[in-house]
C-alpha cells in the first residue's frame, strides 16, 4: 500500500477517537461536563391520586407509571422526570411516585413523609379530584377541611426537607370533562356505572337538579385551587404554584382514556407536563 495511503488510514481512525492532528480541521464532538449542573434535583417525588399514578394509560383500569406527567420514566410521555434528566440533573433512577389511585388529600401527609424518607428534593403534588368526586355533592371535602390537610402534608416537607422545591398543580377541570363528553354515548355508557357521581350522575339531563349539582361542583374546585395557592404561598419560597395552569388545560376527548373516559391517557399525560414544567421554574 502506497505510503500516502497508510497515512491517510492512520488519519480516518484518529479521527474516531481525538481528530486528525496533522493535514485536517475535524475536531471532538462536545460533551456534557462530568460535573453535574448546580441547582437541579437528585431525587424527586410526586405526590397525588390516580392522576399522578398514569391510571389508564397503558389500555388497562389500572396505575401505569411510566406514563406519570411528574415522574414517568417511559418514552412515550416528557414527563417532569425526563426532561430533568435530559438536562444532566443527576436524577437517574431517582424518581419515586408514592402518589395512590382514590387518594384525597387526608392521605397527603402519609405520601410527604414517604418523600422525606427518600430524601427528595423536588416534590410535585397533585391533589383534589377525589375530595370533590364523591358519591353525593354534599360528600364533597369541604375547603377548610382540605386547606388543613394540604397545611398538615406541606408542613411535613418543610420540616424533612426544608430545602425541597414544591410544586403544588391546580386541580383540573372536571366539569370541561362533562362539557366535552356529555353527548358522546361511549363516555355516557361508561360514567353511568359510577365514574364521579357527584359531577357526572344523570350526565345527558338538564333539570334544574342537575345543571345546579355541575355548578357545585365547579365552585367546589374552584375553591380547593384557591387553597392550594394560599397555602403554597404560606409555604414559602419553595414552594411553586403553577397559577393553575392545570385548570386551565382544555382537555379534548382524544386525551383521556377510552376505557373510563375520564383520566388522562398518554397525549393527556402530556398536555399536564407542559402546563406544569415552566411553573417548577428549573433552569435548564
């Protein structure tokens, strides 16, 4: 083999490794530092109902995590904990999700202390759907009695981990819920065996009942969010609300399951880690 040609080849593979260092202008690829970023969590937690859970999303009635808007470790959702560790947070493996399908926000202080455990210092949370889906609109929490347990679980963070950052979301908009899919007879057929009696019970009346029941029930959510920013803000500065972001997401029915017709399925996932990331206020 001709000399030039020996010196060509001793080039091409140099190039693999540290570039040419003599006849050519390639250099390294940039990498990440070896250092992680200042500032990002090692550890994080979500806290919540079924929502956080990802129920539904995997074509069952039943939790799917990988999906979870906050900690979902799955490819098909740009969950809080994805995006994180697509910024070099040193958070890999690192994502517990103590969140319970059913939960109401007595069980809050029982999941922060399970966050304290893990050392988390970034903690999401999600609470209320389940204080006002009762069986009855008169079982609904009442908004004292949910700010008090909100109060007891964010105490419990704030003395575990008073360097935690807290996102606190909004709680959606059930009745866009009932808006969306009252004259859908697949969604109808499936809330009449007791998906959210208090909001969906007789969902295709418009007796007076029945429009004064919604209304309720949208006043009650209004209620609890106004909570969860009063009590953020008691909070103090770890503590982020998202400004109801969360409230404000206008869910289409391509975005929650076809099996309950009420959670998110993996495009809803989606839609709630949008609106709720920029409001965690990490700088990436």
């Amino acid at each position: 083999m001709p000399r030039r040609w020996v010196a060509a080849v001793a080039c091409l593979l140099a190039l693999v490794a540290l570039g040419c260092e003599e006849g050519g202008d390639a250099s390294p690829r940039p990498t990440r530092s070896g250092s992680p970023p200042t500032g990002l969590p090692t550890t994080m937690a979500a806290l919540g109902d079924s929502i956080t859970t990802g129920f539904g999303s995997c074509l069952v009635l039943t939790s799917c995590q990988r999906n979870s808007w906050s900690t979902g470790d799955g490819i098909r959702v740009e969950s809080h904990y994805r995006r994180l560790l697509d910024a070099d947070a040193p958070i890999r493996n690192r994502a517990r999700n103590h969140a319970v399908p059913g939960a109401r926000a007595e069980a809050l202080a029982g999941q922060a202390a399970a966050a304290v455990r893990d050392r988390a210092d970034y903690v999401t949370v999600l609470i209320g759907a389940n204080d006002a889906c009762r069986d009855d609109i008169d079982r609904m929490t009442t908004p004292a009695t949910f700010r008090d347990q909100v109060d007891q679980a964010l105490q419990v963070l704030r003395e575990g981990r008073p360097k935690a950052r807290v996102l606190v979301a909004s709680v959606p908009d059930l009745n866009r819920l009932w808006e969306i899919g009252h004259t859908d007879s697949r969604a109808v057929r499936i809330w009449k065996t007791g998906i959210c009696p208090a909001l969906l019970a007789n969902p295709t009346s418009d007796a007076a009942a029945d429009r004064s029941r919604r209304s309720r029930f949208a006043e009650r959510i209004d209620d609890y969010n106004s909570q969860l920013k009063a009590a953020c803000r008691a909070y103090g500065s770890r503590c982020r609300y998202d400004g109801g972001a969360v409230h404000r997401v206008r869910f289409s029915l391509d975005e929650v399951n076809g099996l309950d017709w009420f959670h998110p399925n993996v495009a809803g996932q989606n839609r709630l880690a949008d609106a709720t990331f920029p409001a965690a206020g990490w700088r990436l």
